[in-house]
C-alpha cells in the first residue's frame, strides 16, 4: 500500500480550508472533490486537475463541514452562521436550510441510502437525524448522562460532541465527544448501545470501514488512532505517530489501510495489520483538518485521496 502524490493547489480557497468530501458521480457530472472553507464558501473541483468546477456561496460564517448525498446531485453545508444549507449540486440552489444553534453543528453525514442527514450536535450533547424527503428533524439522538451525575453537573459539557459516522448498513451511529469518549446508537430504534473508551482527549474524527460494519475508525487529540469492534465494544488496535492533534481520518475503499490529517501538517498512511504508519506525506505548510478517500465500487485499489489544510490548499494523492 502506498500513496504517490498526484497534485497540489495552493490558495484553492481565501482562508483556511477546514472541510472535504467526494461527490459520487451522477447522472448529470462526474465525480467531484468539494470542499468547505473559513472564507464562507464551498468549492467543487475537478480531481483530474483540480480545476474549479463551481463556487457556492451562501453562508455567512465560516463553512466547518461539507456532506455529499449519495446521489451525486445532492450536497450540504454547515456554517458557524448556525445555519445548514443543503443545495442543489448542478444549480446551486438552495433546496432546504435547516437551523443548527451556535456550536451545535461541527460534522455532518448523510447515511448510505441518502434518507437521513446525520448531525454532530456539540453542545446539545446529541446526533440530530433529518429527514432528506422533508426536511424535517426526525430524531434527537443523545448521549446518556455518567450514572450519578445530575443534570446540573458541568459534565455534560465533556458530551460535546464533535463527530459522527454511519455504518455502512445505515443501522447504526458512531459519534465521538470532547471528553475522548465515542458513543454508539441503534438508528432504528433510536436507541443508545454502548461507550467506546480508549480516547484520553476528544475524537474528532470518525470513519467505518467499507467493507467490515463491525471496523471503527477515531482518531483524537491525544495523538492515537484507534480501530473498534464497535459491536462487540472492543479496542482491535492503537496506534500512535503524529506530534500531535489528529484531526481527521478515513479508511481506505479496499479496507486495508487508513489515513490521518493532523495539526503537526502531515498526512500519514497507516497499516493496521502492522500497527504503524508505513507512509507520511509533508506537503502541507499548516494543520490538516480533511483527509477522504474517494468511493471506488467493490474495495477496489487504485482510488484518490484528498487532503486540506489551514495552508489554503488541496492536495491529492494516487492510493494503490
């Protein structure tokens, strides 16, 4: 496993670039990398030469998260204006706002039949589900309060949270909180199944992988990268590297690899099997909140890698 860079773009955005996803090819376009940026915008490129395929502007704050609905045609983005703008792809028009109070939105997802957006609620120590035919919040989703502890008690602050993840069957949640603990719900009943621990610091980031439902993906503050079961409540494995924050990670569409963005400004590929990272990449100048693989049908090798950063550029890389 390795990954060979391909291509960077500085200054893609006019400030820090906080946010990426891949956008499914569709009837209508070919794939697309978009990304989110404190400058208030979301970008599409064109992955074969990062040219900019479009602008979409809209918020009034810096944009923090971008989801892309499993069709291709569909795309969101959440704002510290407190406001979820979802849009559509082609046109850019707005097709529903959905309000989010201040620091109540960090990431967002939408689940692998495209019915429900998943929301990190941070403060509201909760995952709010919105239904995409209405738009409308379907499910508050929250985490249970420490036995012993009141309502009153300051600790729910620690529940904030942060990230979230589908499993790739859709039937449950993954979301990781401020105080380093990951939380895990049964989407269909609308029921809270179990903690995660490991985490000392708070996980930022979270990704299942494609082809094993059980396989949890963190990555935390406390520098470690962590792999689940998440059903049989189980730490596979640990693994350290990075001089600090993990910001961001993805596991790759063959399932055998993982990569991380994080503030010490590098990117690095992990093999789980050998507990150790086998490839890090330096070109960013700044911290790297984004890293995502683009979906390639069947876990296949040979698909793309996309990382962003406080630098203000994209890069992308040939993972094989």
């Amino acid at each position: 496993m390795k990954l060979a860079w391909l291509r960077s773009l500085e200054t893609c955005h006019q400030d820090c670039v906080w946010a990426c996803t891949w956008l499914p090819a569709s009837d209508k376009s070919a794939g697309l990398l978009l990304t989110g940026s404190l400058d208030e915008t979301v970008k599409l490129w064109n992955p074969d030469d990062l040219s900019l395929v479009r602008t979409n502007t809209g918020h009034c704050l810096g944009v923090v998260s971008v989801a892309a609905h499993p069709s291709g045609r569909i795309a969101a983005s959440a704002s510290m204006d407190s406001f979820i703008r979802v849009f559509d792809v082609e046109s850019n028009n707005t097709i529903a706002t959905l309000e989010a109070p201040p620091s109540e939105v960090w990431q967002m997802q939408f689940d692998p039949r495209g019915t429900t957006l998943a929301v990190a609620g941070g403060s509201s120590a909760s995952v709010k589900l919105w239904d995409t035919a209405e738009w409308k919040l379907v499910s508050t989703l929250s985490i249970p309060r420490p036995e012993g502890s009141k309502p009153s008690d300051k600790g729910n602050n620690k529940k904030f949270v942060l990230s979230v993840a589908w499993s790739p069957s859709g039937r449950q949640l993954a979301c990781g909180s401020m105080d380093g603990s990951i939380s895990v719900f049964d989407v269909q009943r609308a029921k809270f199944l179990h903690h995660l621990d490991g985490h000392t610091m708070p996980v930022r980031s979270l990704a299942y992988s494609p082809l094993d439902p059980r396989v949890l993906v963190s990555g935390s503050d406390d520098e470690c990268i962590h792999m689940y079961d998440a059903e049989g409540k189980t730490l596979l494995t640990s693994m350290s590297g990075h001089s600090s924050w993990v910001l961001s990670v993805d596991v790759s569409p063959d399932g055998a690899a993982i990569a991380s963005g994080s503030s010490d400004r590098t990117v690095k590929l992990w093999d789980p099997k050998m507990r150790a990272a086998v490839q890090t990449m330096t070109n960013h100048t700044d911290q790297v909140w984004g890293v995502k693989f683009e979906a390639v049908g069947g876990g296949a090798r040979g698909s793309l890698l996309a990382s962003v950063s406080d630098d203000k550029s994209i890069s992308l890389y040939n993972y094989s």
